[in-house]
C-alpha cells in the first residue's frame, strides 16, 4: 500500500498547490514568497507539509527541499521560476 501522502497528491484538484518543507529552510522561505502572489492570482490553495514530521518524506526529500507539486504533478524543486510556475498554474486551471 502507498503511503497517504501520494494517495492525497494523487486526488489532488488543479488548484491544490503542495509544498514539501522543513523549518528554518531558507530556500523555502524564498520559494513560498515567489508563489504567494500567484496562488492569488490564480485561486490555488497552498498545502505545506513539514517533512520532519514524516520519516518517509524526509528520506523521499531530504536537502531536496522545498519540493512543489501542482495537483499531482512535481513542477518544482530548490528555487521557483516565477513565470514558469504561473505557466504551471496556468496549465493546470485549463485541464
């Protein structure tokens, strides 16, 4: 059986934006405020997980992080491309 966390990615809507995350992450704190002004302007809902809290994504992401799906598509890790990202958004709003 899978673990609940890809269950829940894998039902996840257009809109649901999943950010993978762990505190005092200085990447991610960068990354959530790129993606605040587009969730916005988009309507998406921003769903952080903090990896500490679960040993199978802490070893699924580790350093790897912030790692950012749209749905349940990954479309970011590290650093967010703003105009990329809003492509993503874009995307998956028409689908």
């Amino acid at each position: 059986m899978g673990h609940a966390e890809d269950e829940r990615l894998a039902a996840a809507g257009p809109r649901e934006v999943t950010f993978y995350t762990r505190p005092g992450c200085h990447l991610c704190d960068e990354a959530k405020s790129a993606i605040a002004p587009l969730l916005l302007e988009f309507g998406g809902v921003l769903r952080e997980v903090n990896i500490e809290n679960d040993a199978v994504l802490e070893k699924r992401y580790g350093w790897d992080i912030p790692v950012v799906f749209i749905g349940a598509r990954k479309v970011a890790k590290h650093r967010i491309n703003a105009e990329q990202f809003r492509r993503h958004l874009r995307e998956a709003a028409a689908n």
